[in-house]
C-alpha cells in the first residue's frame, strides 16, 4: 500500500500543513524538522500527487502544447525545442493534437483545463472565441502563427510572406519564370502568406501571377506526389516547383522520378521550413529556412514570462524572419532565343 502526506505527517509528528510546506520548499520550517519530514519521506517512499500538489500550490508545473499534427518533422521539432525549454525550468510538457478540427480544439481545451498552468496554440483553425470560451483568463497563451486580433493572447508569427518573396526572386533570378506552386490550401494563414509573397515577387518583376500554376495540396507527402504527377502532364511544363513545405516538395520529387526526370538538370524544385532532412536528400533541398526549434523555446519562454509575471499587461506580437538555404535543388536554366541559338549554331 502506499504511503500518502498523512503517513508522513503522523510518523514524523507534525502536522499535514508543516509536510505541504516541505514539499513546496517553503523557508518557514525549521532546518531540523525539514531534515526529519525528508527522512521520513524517504523512508516511506512516498510520492506526493502531482494534481493535489498543484492544488496546494495553485500550478500544475505543466505547460500545454496543442497542434495540428503531431506527424512529420516539422512539428516534431517544435515538440524538441518546447520540450527542451519546459525542462529547463523543472516542468512538464502535455502534447495534444487537433487536426485543424474545431471540435477537437475545443475538446483538447477542456482536457488542457486544470491540467497545464499555461498554453501555446498552433493551429489556423483556432479563434479567439474558442478559447476564451474554453480557457480560464488566468491561463497565459501563446499563439505560434495563428492570426488574431484579440489583446489577451501573445503571438508568434513567422515571416511566411518574405521568405516566400525572397525565394521566388532566387527563382527569377535562375531564370525560371514559369513556376508551379504548391500551396497548402485556401484555408492555411501560412500559406496564404506564402502565395502573396510568391505572387508579390512575381508582380514586382513585371510578371502576372499564373493562377493555373497555383495548386493547392495540403502540407503532406502525399499531396505534393500526386499534385506534380498533375503539374507533369501539363502541356508546358514548369521550370521549376515551389513547395510551400518540404513534405510536399519531397513527394514532388518522388513524383518527377517516377516520370524519368532529373532534378534539376530536368526541373527545379524547392520548398519551405527547412526540417532536418532537407539537407540529406539527394540533391539537397533548397528551402526557406524556419528556425523551427527556436520557435517552441521561443513559445515557452513567453508563457514563463507570464507565469513569473515577468512581463504584464498587453500581449506582445513578435515576428520572426527566415532565411535561404541553398542547396543542389534548383539550378539556372538557358533564357538564350530559339533566334540567339539559331545565330551560335551557325
């Protein structure tokens, strides 16, 4: 059977209230009857309850993390840096998934609630509405690239738009002006701001965007296979693919092999996040690097922040940049007129 604070209590002779405050370190017990609640706690092997010392305490020391998915690297390395940063501080890390479905989030919510003394959100389907409905306002919360207007909550964003520009230029300047695109949905904030920065770049060179080049897939390996197997059979084939992600952009290139093609002598391809694997790849990927891991450190030290009450009053919105890694992926193409050729061959 095992031993619960009453035990302790009555073998070490004191009362319930002196173990409590032992356990929660407090400075107002005598050195020599902390010694003696210690050995008597280690004498009964007793372990005290999480959820009734949280009570005690008014904290769970757990820190919640709710996101769309759970699968692919991307979000497993935000789990790593989250991960990494509620350790450091002694906490906990409960990690749930909502598949971008409304009544998940909620249900995830109301799970969360009493169990976590703070929460990071990354989801495009959550509202400001859904969690204050089902969060207390006590609860800090942490938005990672989910768009909202309401004050109560701080947010995270990166910069989808530039990294998105930014490498669509890297393609222009290749000389790839017909570029297929694959976004993750109409839906997504992060891809509708990956798109207007594609179609921002494209504009700003005198280019009008090709809606027929903008395919929508839906962040998967999967979607990117079988969307290219749809952008191969056009009749004027692109140049060059932009994944909004590298799980799309890897099974754009599972899809351009299958058809006998090489990357990139054949067809340029890159994508967005830059997870782990990118750079392993054969060739290596070229994508727009998002410091994934630093996005959930960044996350948790926000809502320790709150928790420590190190930061009050309004909610801060920090914006964090990408950058390029350029890889083997892509390469520059021959612009040179059939007129030019015509003139070198002669």
């Amino acid at each position: 059977m095992h031993s619960n604070i009453i035990d302790v209590a009555k073998k070490a002779g004191v009362s319930i209230a002196t173990v409590s405050r032992v356990l929660n370190d407090s400075e107002k017990v005598k050195s020599e009857t902390r010694e003696k609640i210690l050995a008597v706690i280690d004498e009964l092997k007793y372990v005290p309850n999480p959820a009734a010392r949280g009570l005690i305490m008014r904290r769970t020391e757990a820190i919640g993390l709710l996101l769309p998915d759970l699968h692919g690297e991307f979000f497993s390395e935000i789990i790593r840096g989250a991960d990494e940063a509620v350790q450091a501080q002694s906490y906990h890390l409960i990690v749930s998934s909502s598949h971008n479905d409304s009544k998940e989030i909620e249900a995830a919510l109301r799970f969360m609630r009493g169990r976590v003394d703070a929460i990071i959100v990354m989801s495009p389907q959550v509202d400001s509405e859904i969690l204050l409905a089902n969060l207390p306002k006590s609860v800090p919360v942490v938005l990672l690239n989910c768009r909202t207007s309401n004050p109560h909550f701080d947010t995270i964003m990166t910069d989808g738009y530039g990294g998105a520009r930014e490498m669509t230029n890297y393609l222009l300047d290749l000389g790839h002006t017909r570029i297929a695109v694959l976004t993750g949905g109409e839906n997504n904030i992060e891809s509708q701001e990956r798109l207007r920065g594609f179609r921002s770049a494209l504009r700003e060179r005198d280019i009008t965007p090709n809606r027929s080049l903008e395919f929508a897939g839906n962040f998967t390996e999967v979607s990117g296979y079988e969307t290219v197997r749809e952008v191969l059979l056009l009749k004027d084939r692109p140049t060059a693919i932009f994944a909004f992600n590298d799980s799309m952009a890897i099974g754009a290139i599972k899809a351009i092999r299958e058809e006998g093609l090489k990357i990139p002598s054949d067809i340029s391809v890159c994508g967005f996040d830059d997870i782990p694997v990118a750079k392993f790849l054969s060739p290596s990927l070229t994508s727009v690097c998002v410091p994934i891991h630093d996005l959930g450190v960044m996350a948790v030290n926000r809502v320790f922040d709150r928790i420590k009450k190190r930061t009050k009053g309004a909610s801060a919105h920090m914006f964090v940049s990408t950058t390029l890694s350029i890889r083997n992926s892509c390469k520059k193409i021959n612009t040179m007129s059939n007129l030019e050729k015509e003139g070198n061959a002669a």
